[in-house]
C-alpha cells in the first residue's frame, strides 16, 4: 500500500484543447500550477463571473514504476468544479459530474509501466450545466477548477473502498464495510484506538457487519469533542504455512455519542443542545473554492472559537479538513446537498441523487454532523423526487435525520425553515405553529437576518448597530420560543455574487465577517454568547467609536455593548461615570449573555465638578442622556423636569457641550473595562486619535 499526495507537478491552460491528453503536446503554452487552484482568480469586487465560466485543462506527468504490476492504481480528487472528464495516457477513463464531492479513478488498465504517463482533467466551469447546482438563478458564484487535494493510491487488486462505523453514546458500535475485487476467503480486522493509545481489536466476515460493546467510552460532545480511531484491515489468510497478508486498510476518526432529534430539539447524548450558528459559504476572496486544508480548517476554528458557535450550516458538501476540525473543535454540522431553488429534469435528479449518496459516504463518519440536508434550498416541493433523496440518505445512514426548507410536504424529519421575517420591530421570529402543522418532529430555524438586512464594514455607525441588535432580537426569540431548536444566521462571511444579488460591486455584504474573515460588529453578537471559563474567554465590542462625526448630525445616539462578562464599567478622562449590568428581564433576556444597553455617559460627574447637589445631579444626568439619544430634543417630562430644577435651556446646553460634546468640542476619553470575578479583565479605550479605537488586555 503506497499513497502519495498529488497537488505538486500540475500543469494548465485556461483553454481546454484535446492535444493535452496526448503523451507529448510542445504546440501548447501550459502554466505551472499547484493544487488546490482556481481556473481565474478574481477581483476582490467588481467580479465577472464570465471570466471562470470555461472549458479548461490541467496535466500531470508521472513515471508508473514496473513494480506497480498486477496492482491497482487509484488517482483520487477531492473535488473538480464542476464537470470534470479524466484521461490517461489519451484514454477517457472517468467522468465525474459535482463540484462538491470527491471522485476515485482506476488508472490501472490506462498505465504504461515502466514508462512516462500522462494523467489529463477536462474541466468544465460553466453555469449552463444540467447539474446541481446549476439551472436556475444562483446567489452565489461557484467558481472553476480542480479547488481541492488530489492524491494517488497503490494497492492490491482486492482492497476497501469504504468503511462507516454506527455508534452509540454508551460504546456500542456497529463496522460496515465495502470492498473492491476478489475477497473470496478474505477476514476483516478492526482495531479502534482511544485518545489514550489503548487499542481493541475485533475480527469479522466481509458479509457480515461487525458489531460489538467498548467499555468505559468517552462520548463525543460539543465540550468534549473526544475521538477515536477506527482501522479496518482487509486480511488474506495464509496458505501453506504463510502468514496471514494484510491486502488493505482504511482508517478514520470517529466519535461515540447518541442523536435525537425530536418535537422538543435536539438531544446530544440525552442532553439537550441549543443550536447556536451561522452559515458557511465556502469561498474566499480571489481565490474561490481553492483554498487549502489550512485555510479550509481556520473558518472552523473561527466558527466556534472566536464566534461562540456551536454549530454550522453548510448548503453544499466542505472540504474533508473543514469536517476533520469540527470533530476535533466539537462544532455540530447540518451539510445539504449543492442547489439552489431549482430543481431539474429528471437528468439533472438522477445526478441530485449521486450527489446525495457521494455527500453520506463521503461525511458519515464525522461525529460532528448531526443532520443532512436532502432538499434543494428554497426549492418548490416535488413529492416523488424528495421521497427518493430521503430514502437514498436513510439507506445509507440510518442514525442521523434528515431536513428540509420551504416545504408543505413534511417528508424529512426535520423542518428546517429560512425565516426572514423579522423588519428591526416585533418578534424577531414566525411562531413555529404558523410555519408547519406538523409540530411532532424537529423544527429549527435554518437561515434569518443578512439577506435581510447586510450592512459593510465601512458602513455608518448606526447601520452596522442595526444589523448587530437584529442579530440579537432574533437569537433571542429563537431561545425563547419552545420546541425550536436553535437557528443559524445567514451568514459567516460576505461573499462575491451575481449582479442579480448583493451590492452594485458583485459581493454580498450579507456576513457578520467581511471576505477576508474580519469581523463586523454583529460577529460581537456571536462571540458575547460563549460562557467564559478563564479570563481569556472575555468578548466586549463597544458599538460605538464614540467620535462624533460618525454619526448623523455629529449626535452619538445608541451606544451597546456586546459582552460576555458580568458588568461593564465606564470611565471619562479617568473619572467613574456608572457600572452597567445586563438587563435581564428586557428584549434581550433569552440569551444566555445579553447586550448591554450603555445609557449614562454623565454619572456623578455633575455632582462632582458642577457642585449640583446629590438629589439634582442624577436628573440632570437623565436630560443629558435623553438629549445625547435623541439628537437634543427635550420630551415634555424632560422639559417640566429642566423647569423644576430651575435650568435654563442655554445652561442645560452648556452642560450638554461640556460632558455629551459637539463637533469642534474638546474629546474625551473613555474607557469601557468588562467585570468578570469581581476585576476588570478587559478593557477597550475609545479616543479621537489617529485611530478611534484599541484594546487593552488586563
């Protein structure tokens, strides 16, 4: 068994001509390249989507050793975007039709050993294809090229094509296994390692699943995401006095946990799980889908460590090194099958189908999905074809449910709704009872907000804090509504679109992070929800800059800050002004760690640098802050209140320009310190320098 990673040695051209699969093509100008790689790079906006929508080659020469006789020679890629045709040595040997799924090719038969060969890929990126995703209109551009690994497998004429291990919670386990050639008199080995090195080792029958009971197991869970590893060896007893021979193996990592998903929510090994996520588009500025493993593993990272996710919607099948890190991050996935609203001819189902069994065999073993998607986004019911994708993914995993979008027909065992009716008043999301009848199965909140409502990152303050609260208000409701079980919002990042869709400059500002993963204020509403366990684990994001001439008229307005500490102090050029704690019985009180409404930016300081006496100072604060608000307009209460106390308005200014401020006024400084245990463990200066802003960690 030998194995070799393939992405070094490749050679393209942006126009596929046939003379590239010949043994020799000097007529040719061939660009060096190396995979993962996109068929053209784009503008960061401005983009056209024609210019990656073509036919174009890749190559790859390699010398095939005569020692590989009477072996089997698998090239396998991790995914071609979209339509992908192989030669070998000029000979057509595989077609393969998703730009979302791998594909294994036998070279065998093609191969000249001893000699020189050629491996060629005809790649075609165009939008007219009758394949999922294509047929319809697309919010999203999906780009061009052999965008994942590629790597080349020697082994015996009879080898494993694929294993799948069922577990549950308590260490019962159940091995399925397919192998490829002559297996007649053939065993099965299974070896599942702990975390701990200690091994166990369980022999079975290549018609037979292997079944069994580990003692003293670790579950897989979000908090402790513990993995196994599972290797299966294919074994040729020996003859004759000889050895047994070990003809393959396959390993892959695994989890023990038990999956329900029921009317009440999801239940992760008898605990409740209350889904907190966002959606993922897999491209990246400039590049696409091409990106590598390590790019591919960040955005997981990014998800649950710096957004406080603990889950991830993905509307098409991700890059196998994304999967690998939710496993080991502990990051629930919900994978769909690629499409968009449309839904084809009966061509373009049968290939919906083959993308349905290549997504579950490909991703079953990941203890980190928890659902598979088996309807198109968006898309009208069609009875008798989603009869058929449920019953395909229920066949080949029977221990995860399945969901769908916009249906009438419940067919999936969960309903997975795209609520986007939220308009910034209200309930920030659809009584479930209004959405479906059907209130016996699962029920979660599939997509809300950034199609809604998407904001830039260079957009005005008060945008950008729209955008955020809105984010609040509906993960707030989601919580507070029974029998939903969680929501994810759309979504991670912005994204480069059609002209159809998004902005003017072809990106959809839709993200709570721009393209290149920075976050926008409403990532703060994400990450403020994480439960902190060391002081590290503190988020605190001021909404405001606290300069002026950001806002509408040179008045401050709103001020919030999104945290997950316990109290939040505010100071003025070094003077105390008040100590904020959420407020837990308001719009916000569903989440686990609420904003914090910042409402008094005058505190004592009257009493202290005015001589206004104890009983005043705290109702001429309270005028201050109305007017700091609401752009200095006085309610009647606030009016009868400045008479009582014997303000003129002109004096009441005074105060307003000395401790609120105007354009042109002296700048203060303030500092925000986030409280958790009693001290201050974060802290964030806003000032008027060449910067508004910066962070000082305690």
């Amino acid at each position: 068994m030998e194995h070799y990673d393939w992405n070094d040695g490749w050679l393209f051209t942006p126009v596929f001509d046939p003379a590239i699969v010949r043994p020799e093509c000097p007529e040719l100008t061939l660009e060096p390249v190396r995979l993962p790689h996109t068929v053209k790079a784009l503008p960061y906006n401005y983009c056209n989507e024609n210019d990656y929508q073509k036919l174009s080659g890749y190559r790859r020469e390699f010398f095939a050793p005569k020692e590989w006789e009477g072996r089997t020679v698998l090239l396998t890629f991790g995914a071609v975007a979209h339509d992908a045709t192989v030669f070998c040595n000029g000979r057509r040997v595989f077609h393969h039709s998703c730009g979302y799924t791998a594909f294994t090719v036998d070279l065998t038969s093609a191969l000249h050993l001893g000699q020189k060969n050629v491996v060629a890929v005809r790649c075609d990126s165009r939008e007219d294809l009758n394949i999922p995703p294509f047929g319809g209109q697309m919010d999203f551009l999906t780009y061009g090229g052999i965008c994942r690994a590629v790597c080349l497998d020697v082994k015996e004429p009879a080898y494993l094509r694929d294993i799948f291990i069922e577990t549950k919670a308590e260490g019962d386990f159940r091995i399925y296994t397919a192998t490829v050639g002559e297996t007649v008199g053939c065993t099965l080995q299974a070896e599942i390692r702990s975390p701990s090195g200690s091994r166990a080792f369980y022999t079975g029958e290549l018609s037979l699943p292997i079944t069994g009971a580990l003692n003293s197991v670790h579950p897989w869970s979000i908090e402790h995401p513990t993995l196994y590893t599972l290797t299966v060896r294919l074994i040729r007893p020996g003859t004759g006095g000889l050895p047994d021979r070990v003809l393959d193996e396959k390993s892959c990592r695994f989890g023990f946990r038990t999956l329900q998903f029921v009317a009440g929510g999801l239940y992760l090994n008898g605990q409740r799980v209350e889904l907190r996520g966002l959606n993922r588009r897999q491209s990246y500025a400039y590049q696409g889908y091409a990106m590598p493993d390590s790019i591919q593993r960040l955005d997981a990272q990014l998800l649950k460590k710096q957004l406080g996710c603990n889950a991830v919607r993905l509307t098409t099948p991700p890059s196998p090194a994304f999967l690998d890190a939710c496993d080991e991050l502990g990051l629930l996935v919900f994978v769909e099958m690629p499409g968009w609203q449309h839904v084809g001819d009966d061509i373009w189902k049968a290939q919906a189908l083959q993308n349905c069994r290549e997504m579950v065999c490909q991703c079953r073993s990941h203890p980190s999905i928890f659902l598979w998607g088996v309807r198109v986004s968006g898309s009208a019911d069609d009875e008798s074809f989603y009869k058929r994708t449920n019953e395909t993914v229920r066949r080949l995993d029977p221990t995860r449910p399945t969901a769908g979008t916009r249906s009438t027909q419940l067919l999936e065992d969960v309903y997975a709704y795209a609520d986007y009716s939220y308009h910034g008043r209200g309930v920030g999301c659809e009584a479930r009872t209004a959405v479906t009848p059907d209130t016996r199965k699962g029920y979660l909140i599939s997509e809300f907000e950034g199609a809604q409502f998407p904001a830039k990152p260079f957009d005005d303050e008060p945008h950008r804090l729209a955008q955020a609260l809105r984010y609040a208000a509906v993960l707030n409701d989601t919580i507070a509504q029974q029998g939903v079980a969680g929501s994810f919002g759309w979504c991670m990042t912005d994204y480069n679109t059609h002209r159809e869709f998004g902005s003017g400059d072809r990106i959809s500002y839709q993200g709570v992070m721009d393209m290149f993963r920075n976050p926008k204020l409403s990532a703060a509403v994400y990450a403020s929800q994480k439960t902190p366990r060391s002081p590290s684990d503190i988020v605190l994001e001021i909404s405001s800059s606290m300069a002026l001439g950001d806002h509408p008229g040179g008045f401050a307005g709103a001020c919030w800050a999104f945290t997950n500490a316990e109290s939040l102090r505010l100071y003025r050029d070094n003077d105390f002004v008040a100590e904020f704690t959420p407020d837990r019985r308001g719009r916000f009180a569903a989440l686990p760690h609420p904003p914090i409404e910042i409402h008094d930016f005058v505190g004592l300081l009257l009493e202290k640098y005015e001589g206004i006496d104890r009983t005043a100072a705290p109702q001429v604060a309270a005028i201050l802050n109305e007017m700091r608000r609401d752009s200095m307009e006085l309610s009647p209460l606030s009016r009868a209140r400045m008479y009582s106390l014997r303000l003129s308005w002109n004096e009441l200014v005074q105060l307003y320009y000395k401790y609120i401020g105007v354009l042109g006024s002296p700048a203060a400084v303030y500092r925000f310190e986030a409280v958790w245990h009693g001290r201050a463990v974060r802290t964030v200066v806003k000032e008027r320098k060449l910067r508004t802003g910066e962070e000082i960690h305690d």
